[in-house]
C-alpha cells in the first residue's frame, strides 16, 4: 500500500459531515492485508476488503468508542457500485482502512483515483456521540462526589452502546447511583455547549479535568484535541460528540461493579422513544 498521501480525518474537524467526496487510495482483500493490519479486523470475513481514501468523515474505532458505519459509492454514465463500510480502524501507516464488502458480486470495483460518495449511518453516528459524551458527564459527576468517592482515579471507558461503563482506580459504592444520575440531570437539562479544541499539551494539562500518561489523538503542529463541556469541564478526546448536553438524553446508572481494586460504572442513555 502506498504511503505517499495520508488521510485527513474529516470528522475531527467537521463532525456534522455526513456526506463526503473523497478520492480511493488503495483497495486490498483483507488477506492481502500485512499481518499488522489484518490484525485489526478480528470478526472479518474473509472475503472483506479494505479501502484508503484520501480523506474521510467515517469516524475510526478508538477510545472506547465504535466506528462509523455506511457506504461509499462510484457513479459512472455506465455503472453505479456501493461498497458497505463496516468498520473502520486506523492503521499503524496513518491510512484508515474501511472495511466491508460491495453490495453485489457484479459490481465494478473501485481503483486508486476513482471518486467516491461517501455516506455515513447518521443515526449510529448520533447514538454513539450521546453514549460517549454520557461517559464524560457521568466522570465529571464522579468528580463531584468526593464525599462518597474519594481518592478515585479514571482509567478507561468504553462507549458501545450496549457495554458502556467508565472505570476508576479505587473504590465507588454502589449508594452513589442516584447522587451521579442527579447531577448528570443537571448538566443534560442545562444543554451545556460542547466544544472540540485544539491545545498545546500545557494548555491541555490546565484546562482538563484529567489527562491519560499516554495520549494517541494528537494532530498536527503538536496539537491534542479535547472535547470542553462549557461550565463543567474538559477531557482530551478523539471522539465525537453532541452539539450540547441536552441532546445527550437520560443518562442512567445500570450497575457498580468491583475488581482488582478498581469500580466499573455500567451506563446507558435514553429518550422518551426508548420507553415507548
């Protein structure tokens, strides 16, 4: 695969996009992938392929957070292919690798040049934003509670839709749940605006609430881009994110759980069509 040309991560920069045209790099069965990065697709099929692109608005798998599903389709006066994009990971070369399938055996495949359309799952791109600014509100919450949680650490967290959680160093009991549910109500009913930033790593240490020892969403000119819920607090993220608090939703506290030291907090988010 050639590493001339890397892509340009549209969606830490426009995260509205959800339409995009952007030029084929490379198209690669995933047998044909190096080792490294077959190793990215463990559920692949084997009959999968990947494709670069030069740029793109499909969200990559990372920071806990799922990938952008869609489709990306080449339009001639003689034929049209749609290519359905599955997953998405970022390769160790800095090329995101769209992985998937054409929508029929027949179609034309794409080759390096070719202009495609690309057209991201809005709906999943929305839910997935919601879940993972939850996980922000419900850390900030965290924060707030040093009475019923001191001396807790954030770890990690993942932001599937299906087996969100956050974790933290240190123990959390399980009483806390309503006291966190009350004051993500707050922060969700006052529609704080959430913003994308761009700082240098001292900035970025000042201005967030936490900071990991090894940070991976670095951009250009030694730049880290962090999402600022505006009158709350801030966190270094590669995520997506709602436009303000309120379209987060209910955030509700499924279950507090503990190993090895550390307590998991299992959350899911809501709106009155959930319930319905």
């Amino acid at each position: 695969m050639s590493t001339q040309v890397l892509p340009q991560a549209l969606y830490q920069y426009e995260e509205k996009l959800r339409t995009h045209d952007t030029q084929i790099v490379s198209v690669t069965p995933l047998l044909q992938l190096s080792d490294e990065d077959r190793a990215l697709f463990e559920s692949a099929s084997p009959d999968d392929v990947a494709i670069a692109v030069t740029s793109t608005i499909f969200f990559a798998q990372g920071g806990g957070q799922p990938s952008d599903t869609g489709t990306m389709t080449y339009s001639s006066s003689s034929t049209t292919s749609i290519f359905n994009v599955t997953i998405v990971r970022k390769s160790p070369s800095g090329f995101h690798l769209h992985l998937g399938n054409f929508s029929s055996p027949d179609a034309v495949h794409f080759k390096p040049g070719d202009t495609v359309h690309q057209a991201i799952d809005g709906a999943k791109r929305d839910l997935h934003s919601r879940v993972h600014d939850a996980g922000h509100i419900l850390s900030l919450a965290v924060g707030r509670m040093t009475n019923f949680a001191p001396d807790v650490t954030e770890l990690k967290a993942s932001h599937h839709p299906d087996a969100a959680f956050v974790e933290f160093k240190g123990y959390i009991g399980g009483t806390i749940e309503y006291n966190l549910m009350d004051y993500c109500r707050e922060i969700v009913a006052a529609e704080l605006p959430v913003k994308v930033h761009w700082w240098e790593e001292k900035e970025l240490r000042k201005q967030c609430v936490f900071v990991p020892e090894v940070m991976d969403f670095g951009g250009e000119g030694g730049l880290f881009r962090a999402v600022d819920i505006e009158g709350a607090g801030a966190y270094p993220c590669g995520g997506t994110h709602v436009e303000n608090t309120g379209f987060v939703g209910t955030i509700i506290v499924r279950n507090i759980t503990h190993a090895k030291g550390a307590s998991k907090i299992w959350y899911g988010v809501y709106d009155w069509s959930d319930w319905k």
